[in-house]
C-alpha cells in the first residue's frame, strides 16, 4: 500500500504533462492538416535518378 504514495502523484504529474503537450500542439496548430501528410506517399515523385546521381538534380532533357 506504501506504493500508492509514490504511484498517485507520479500518475497525476505524467497527466498534467501530457495535458500540457496536448494543448502545447494545439495551439501551435499542429492538428490543422491531418490529410495531407497522409496522402504525400502516394503522390508520384516527378523527378528520376539514374544509377550513379545522387544529387538530387532534375534529369536536364
């Protein structure tokens, strides 16, 4: 039982911190686009590397 004594504040502090995270995001707008970043994977990369490029150029025509 001795253990509640140390459990229920460390409860209580992890709370207070993850509502201050919480409301932290929120009001740096981290939760105004939650689509996009999930369709960023499935949208097709324009620009092609050939073997040996690692620049990250755009292939000149």
């Amino acid at each position: 039982m001795s253990i509640l004594i140390i459990m229920i504040p460390l409860t209580l502090l992890l709370l207070v911190g993850a509502g201050m995270a919480f409301f932290w995001a929120v009001d740096h707008d981290q939760f105004d686009d939650l689509q996009t970043p999930a369709l960023l994977p499935l949208l097709d990369d324009t620009r092609t590397m050939t073997p040996g490029d690692e620049s990250g150029e755009e292939p000149k025509p």
